[in-house]
C-alpha cells in the first residue's frame, strides 16, 4: 500500500486480486502466463503447426500453484511474492515448471520476473510465451513507442516504423475475413492504456515486449468463422509477449522460417509495470524510472 495505490494478492491462485490506483481498479484479472494464440492462416495451412500444438494440449494449458511465498525486502520499501507453478494440459504428461517473482513497491511499481522450464517431450515450437490481463473495458486509449502503426510480428516487423504512436483499442483490431490472432507490435519498448481521464498502467519492457489488446478472448477469436460472430466479452484483453511465433510467408507455401521460430525451450523475460494520472506525468517519462527485480 502506498500512496493513492492499494495491491492485493490471492495467495491461493497466485495472482493479483485487487490492484487500486486513485480509487480506479487497473486490473480485473491476471497476469498469467499464456502460450496460446488464435491460430492463424498459416498455423492451420500447409506446414500445419496448429495440428501440432493442439496434439500436445497447448489450447487447454491449466495452471496448478504449487506455492506462494512472500517476505519484506529492500529495507521495507518492497514485498516480493514469489508464486511456484506448473502449467500443463489436464490429460497430457507434458507441461511446464514455472516461478512468478514480484517486487512491489510502495511507489506503486510492480517487476514481475517470469521463467519456465518446459518438460522434455514437448512440441517443437510455442504460439506464445507472455503473459494474459484482464482489463476494466475503460481503458480505451493505447499509446506506445515500438514499431508502428500497424501490426507486426517478428517476421514482419520490417514494414513498420519505431516510434511513439496513439490508436483506439478498435484501432488496434485487425479484421480478418476468417477472425485469428491479430493487432500484436513488436519491438515495444513502453506500451499503456489509459482512461477518459487519463488514469491508467504503464507496462515498459526489460528491454522490450509485444503487445495486443481486445475486446474479445483467445477463444472467442479461435471459434468465430466471421467477424460478426464476435462479441464484446466485456472486459479487454491484454497480451504483453516475450516472444511469439513468426507469422510465415503463405497458408499454402513456405511455414515460419528457423530464426522467427519460436522454440520450446527454457526462458526467462521481464517487465515493470506502473499506475499511472497523465495530469501528473506522461507514460514517456514514467518509462525512464523503471526500479530492478528483487535482489
């Protein structure tokens, strides 16, 4: 608890219950790590990598916490919640070790250090490795500086410039004949939503991160086969990635190529996220101020 800002944990889930900033609730679920994504044209075409993931559960990952620990650090200016889980399928021998370690401090920022360790066995490549909040459907307006304006991928990134850019959640919506994975940015360096207000989060990347916001869940985008068939699911959906799986060239040619694969392997990634007022400073500068993880 700090000034204007109150955080709340679930020691039993291991997730943030109640994140208050200015009497303004940021958060309504999460974060929790996720590794799937609607698949794509591609995913689902001639390599059929989509096929892959599904046979090894990758669509229906559950999380089991293991354990919760937390103590006072850095002389009483910090908590650090440490949570232990593995995240698997319900019917499959494969999955996954993982540790979520916080650093809140009284100022109202949270350094959330992530790694896992998949078991041996598992699929070649990942959808996604990152992380899943769950948003007050207010937080309407996303400013970031990466690469922009449009969407990108780490094997289309090349069309797009860096830069500071401002869209509309809407805006950030790709509309896809066949609804599927859409709207990420790559190379971000800082991304935040904000509301009427200008109260928000601020999520700045260790050193960097992908992002996509919507209005509708993974699953919804998975089972739609029109973009009418979407409905609002009255919350926004928040991805902050490490990485994701490259895009591909064409559903009936060449799959994602080696280096914009995204393995199975071990991995470990950062990112700082921070309240924010825009009467009080900007989402540029806050940028700057990023304290470290636990020592």
């Amino acid at each position: 608890q700090g000034p204007d800002m109150e955080v709340r944990f679930d020691t039993e889930c291991g997730v943030i219950s109640s994140w208050l900033y200015e009497g303004v609730q940021l958060i309504e679920e999460g974060p929790r790590l996720a590794f799937w994504r609607a698949t794509t044209d591609n995913d689902r075409g001639f390599s059929n990598v989509a096929g892959e993931w599904r046979s090894f559960g990758l669509h229906w990952l559950r999380h089991r916490i293991d354990r919760v620990h937390w103590e006072v650090i850095k002389g009483g200016r910090a908590v650090k919640v440490e949570v232990l889980a593995r995240i698997a399928p319900p019917i499959k021998s494969w999955g996954m070790s993982c540790i979520y370690e916080y650093t809140v401090y009284g100022t109202g920022d949270i350094v959330l250090s992530l790694k896992g360790v998949p078991a041996e066995g598992g699929p070649k490549t990942l959808p996604r490795i990152g992380l899943e909040l769950r948003l007050p459907k207010q937080f309407e307006c996303v400013t970031w500086y990466g690469r922009g304006p449009g969407e990108s991928y780490a094997d289309t990134r090349q069309a797009n410039r860096m830069g500071v850019y401002t869209r509309s959640v809407d805006g950030l919506f790709t509309p896809y004949t066949f609804p599927q994975e859409n709207g990420n940015r790559s190379e971000v360096k800082w991304v935040s939503v904000a509301n009427s207000r200008g109260t928000g989060l601020l999520a700045v990347g260790m050193p960097e991160l992908n992002f996509s916001i919507h209005r509708y869940t993974v699953e919804q985008l998975e089972r739609a086969r029109h973009t009418y068939e979407l409905s609002d699911s009255g919350q926004l959906i928040w991805h902050l990635d490490y990485r994701q799986n490259g895009i591909g060239s064409a559903s009936c040619g060449p799959g994602v190529l080696p280096q914009y694969e995204l393995h199975c392997e071990p991995f470990q990634f950062a990112l700082c996220l921070r309240p924010f007022s825009i009467d009080l400073v900007s989402p540029s500068a806050l940028s700057k101020q990023v304290p470290g993880p636990a020592q």
